[in-house]
C-alpha cells in the first residue's frame, strides 16, 4: 500500500475520479428511484453499478491499495503499476456492453460472447501489466507488450462483434432504439480505442512516452466519459428506453 504523493497530478487526477463516479452514481440513483417498470430498471441498476463500482476502485487507488510495483527480469522496477484498475474494469466493462446488449435486443449467447471477449481482453492485459519477463525468450518489454497484443486481438473480435452481430440487431428496433445504440456503440468505438493507446504510451508499455500523471488523468477523463456520460446518454432517453424494453417484452412473450 503507497499512496499517490501528495499534490501530484496521479493523486489529483485520482481524487477528480472518484468525485466524478461518486456523483454519477448519485445522479443515477436520483434518476432511476421513480421507475417502476421492470425492464427500464435493468438499464439503471446496471448503469448505477457501472459508476459505483468504478467510485469505490478510485478511491481504493487515491488511498494507494491496489498498486504494486513489478520489478522486470532485466532488473528495472515499473514503481507503480495499479492492478485495481482490471478489478474495475473486469465488472465494468461487461455491464456496459449488457447495456449496450439489452437496448439492441440480443439474445443470451451474443450477450455470452461480448462478456466472454472482453473478460478475456481484460484478464490478458492484466498478465501484460504485471509481467516480469522472467522465464521468457523475450525481453521483459517485449514480453509486456506482447500480452497487450493478445489482449488487443480480444478487443477487435470485440469490436467486430458490436459493429456486425449487434449492429444488424439494433437495426430491427424501432428508428429511435436503433439510433441511441449507434450514438452509444460509437462513443465505446472511440473511446474503447484509446485504453490500448494509453497503456502503450503510459507506464506499462515500458517505452515510456509519457509519465504516470497524465497517463492516470488520461484514463480518469476516459473512464468518467465512457462511464458517466455513457449512462447519462442512456439514462435521460426515457421514451428510448420504453421502446427498447417494449420490444424485449414482446420477444420474451
Ligand atoms: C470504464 C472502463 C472502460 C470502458 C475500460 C475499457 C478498457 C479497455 C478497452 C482496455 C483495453 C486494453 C487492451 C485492448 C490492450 C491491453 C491493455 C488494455 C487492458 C488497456
């Protein structure tokens, strides 16, 4: 347990994090108490969930738990590299996509396949972030970035999964469904694409473009976007949200 020194832009951009969750998932809460239909809730119960989970991993990393520092087999230490974040994401990031699942009207196996590809997307960078190199052919760099590979090809089947399968779903709902998934499936395009960058150019890479400030502001203005205004883009479509839950309704009968 280290926590962020003081006054830096890691501890800053730390505290800004969990500001920002903590009242997106108060604003959800606020936004979902009075709604009584049962499919409509799904969407902010999964939605508050996403912001309180990722509240409680930022203030687990503002107060230091869940970062550790990997000493690479070539004898260099990564001081500190934060696994929470994976704890985080690993939750997160497939209710965001159930999210994204349920307004297009999937079924139980396509739903199945996103989770299972982003579990795998996330679990395979986690290995890159804490790899030593130790006992590998490759250098330690090499090593790292090779598991960012593996986890990368997990995020274009991902990828290719919501532009197709999921697409052409959402394409049979009503006009207004069809159009809130392709505003929400391109907000994940774009800022989905930018964690690899990040973790790349940032201190897991090993290439070291840029520091540990402001690759951790980096990721914080991305995770409140791709959180929060993600479920603020979701959450005040309320007549969107009757047809997509009318239409699960008739497809259940
Ligand atoms: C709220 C958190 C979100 C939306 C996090 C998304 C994270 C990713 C899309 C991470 C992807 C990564 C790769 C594709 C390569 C390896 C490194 C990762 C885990 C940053």
């Amino acid at each position: 347990m280290s926590a962020p020194p003081s006054g830096s832009l890691e501890q800053i951009a730390l505290g800004i994090g969990t500001l920002g969750m903590a009242l997106g998932t108060l604003a959800f809460v606020a936004m979902g108490s009075g709604e009584t239909d049962e499919r409509k809730q799904e969407f902010f119960i999964i939605t508050t969930f996403i912001a309180g989970i990722a509240s409680v991993a930022y203030f687990s990393m503002f107060q230091g738990f869940g970062v550790i520092s990997v000493e690479l087999a070539n004898g260099t230490t990564l001081e500190r590299i934060y696994w929470a974040r994976y704890a985080d994401w690993l939750f997160t990031t497939p209710l965001l996509l159930l999210d994204l699942g349920l307004l297009a009207g999937a079924d139980r196996n396509t739903l199945a396949t996103l989770v299972g590809l982003d579990a795998g997307m996330i679990v395979t960078g986690l290995v890159g972030a804490l790899a030593t190199g130790g006992g590998s052919s490759l250098s330690p760099g090499a090593t790292r970035i090779a598991w960012w590979g593996i986890s990368c090809g997990f995020f274009v089947v991902l990828l290719y999964y919501l532009v197709s399968t999921l697409s052409n779903l959402a394409a049979q709902q009503s006009g207004d469904v069809a159009s809130l998934f392709s505003t929400l499936r391109n907000l994940v395009i774009v800022l989905w694409t930018a964690y690899p960058i990040v973790w790349i150019i940032g201190t897991e890479g090993t290439l070291n473009i840029v520091g540990l400030g402001v690759e951790t502001v980096l990721f914080m203005v991305l995770d409140l976007t791709a959180k929060v205004g993600f479920g603020f883009i979701l959450l005040r479509s309320r007549d969107v949200l009757d047809q997509a839950s009318a239409a699960a309704g008739v497809a259940a009968d």
